[in-house]
C-alpha cells in the first residue's frame, strides 16, 4: 500500500469523528485497521510517516477536555451574544462595553486561571470597540468625550 491510500483511509475516519458519525466502538475498531495497515505501508520512510501519523491521531482522539464550569459557558453566551449583535457602531459599543462588565462579573465568581480566561472572553469584545472607534472617529475617546 502507498502512503497516498494509507492517508486517505486516516482521513475517512477522521471525516467520521468530525461529523460524530462513529460510535466509541467502531472508533475503536477503525483505530486497530489502520494500525494493521501500517505494516504494509511502502517505502519505509512512508511507513514511518503512517506510524507518526497514526500516533498523532490517536493523541488528538485521547484528549481528554476538562467539563467547562457554569460561569465560562455563561461568559461564552455573553461573549458570542455581543460579538454577533447588530445596530448602529455607537449602539454595538455600547453593546460590546456591556458584554465586557458582564464578563467581569462573571470572572468575579469563579477563582484562579479560571477567572483569568473568563477576563480573557472581553479581549476580543474590546478589540470589537477599538475597531469600530478607529473607523468611526465621531466616536474615539477624546478628554472631553469618555465614550
């Protein structure tokens, strides 16, 4: 077998694991054909290939994600709420400045790294602002204008 079939079996499974269109067992299964196709994949360096690319797969299938607290999804639905809202550039920073106390308050809940990467949610949000800002000038901050 050439790598070129090899890889288009990998990415078959692959496809299927995106698409959650494969059990855990028939995961299983699939996992253990490719590893018996290896044997068979020419030339050598090839065969290496397969073997490191199999072992990277299995690596990504085996990662475990920690279960996402109460407080990140609720920051999370803040988040994608004002990054997907709609109006007016000084409605949507209005918008965008309530998004970023909202996950600070958030943030103010949970503890350690975890309120550190809720605070993080509001980076995007206000770099949203100084975008909308840098192409509206009636809007930038001056002295006189706290926007």
């Amino acid at each position: 077998m050439d790598y070129a079939a090899y890889d288009a079996e990998e990415q078959r499974l692959v496809e299927a694991v995106m698409a959650k269109e494969i059990s855990e067992e028939k995961l299983a299964s699939e996992v253990e054909r490719l590893q018996s196709l290896i044997p068979t994949v020419e030339p050598s360096a090839d065969r290496e290939r397969a073997e490191r690319s199999l072992a990277s797969l299995e690596s990504v299938l085996n990662y475990k994600v920690p279960p996402m607290s109460d407080e990140m999804a609720a920051a999370i639905r803040v988040q994608a709420r004002a990054l997907g809202s709609a109006g007016s550039p000084a409605e949507r920073i209005e918008l965008l400045q309530a998004a970023i106390s909202e996950i600070g308050r958030i943030a103010k809940t949970a503890s350690g790294v975890e309120a550190t990467r809720i605070r993080q949610l509001g980076e995007p949000l206000a770099m949203d602002i100084e975008g909308l800002r840098f192409n509206n000038p009636e809007l930038r901050e001056t002295p006189g204008n706290p926007e």
